[in-house]
C-alpha cells in the first residue's frame, strides 16, 4: 500500500465518522427517498475519484519524468459506477416517484452506508473497462489513457 492510498483510507475513516457526526447533529435527514440515497452515494463516489486524481494529477505535475500518454478504449469503472448511478436516481426520481419509498437511516447506518461507499470507489477504483476488446482489466496507473471511443 503506498503512502498516497493510506492518506485515501484515513480520509475515508474521517469522512464516514464526519457522516455520523452529521447525522447526530440533523444535519442529514434521518428519513430519506430512495432516489435522493443513490443520488448521494453516487455523488460521494465520484467526488471521492476526483479529489483523487486532482492529488494524482498534482504529484505526476510536480515530479521531472513524466510518463508517456497511452491511448486506449477504455473508461474508469469508478467513474462508470457513478455515472450509472447518477442516471438511476435521476430516472427513479423523475419517472417512478410512485416508486421511491422512504429509507430511515440512524447516524450509525449513515455512517455505514457512506463508509460501504466510499471503500467499494477505493477497491474499484484500479479497474476500467475496456469496449475493444469488450471486458475489464486492473490498471494501477490509467491516469495517462487518454481515452479514445474507436
């Protein structure tokens, strides 16, 4: 594990205790649509992957060798992840309204939840998926694909 992913696993220790902190204060409702929950958990994923390659982006910057940029069809499944969830929210929010129970949460399943969230983005967040050839492949360092749709 390198220093950058043990200040990441930290962060995302700080982050979950500051969800419970929220929700014992009110901050964050207690009861929440289904719809707003997916909305949420997927905005903290992908902020979670742009505040880390903001941080990438920075320490690649700041060092002289800098690596050659590869092109590949492929995207980030971080990414993909949050996207895709963004879009189901949005639709069960706009077209199944009649669908869209109330979940509770108590401080200790916001903290849950927002903890469960954060550390799937850190476990995905190496992988991408690939259209040519169609799959998914593990790619510690993709912050030099530059990405190509043919």
């Amino acid at each position: 594990m390198s220093k950058l992913e043990k200040v990441e696993v930290f962060l995302i220790a700080c982050a979950a205790g500051l969800a419970f902190v929220l929700a014992n204060a009110g901050v964050v409702p207690a009861k929440i649509k289904t719809s707003t929950l997916i909305l949420v958990l997927s905005n903290i994923i992908l902020v979670q992957g742009l505040v880390r390659d903001l941080a990438l982006i920075y320490l690649y910057r700041s060092k002289e060798k800098k690596q050659p940029s590869v092109s590949a069809s492929c995207i980030c499944a971080e990414s993909t992840v949050g996207v895709t969830g963004i879009i189901i929210g949005a639709t069960i929010m706009l077209y199944a309204s009649s669908y869209n129970p109330g979940i509770s949460l108590d401080p200790l399943a916001w903290m849950a939840t927002s903890l469960a969230t954060m550390f799937a983005g850190y476990f995905i967040k190496d992988w991408v998926f690939t259209w040519n050839p169609v799959g998914i492949k593990y790619d510690k360092n993709h912050v030099n694909i530059v990405v190509k749709w043919k």
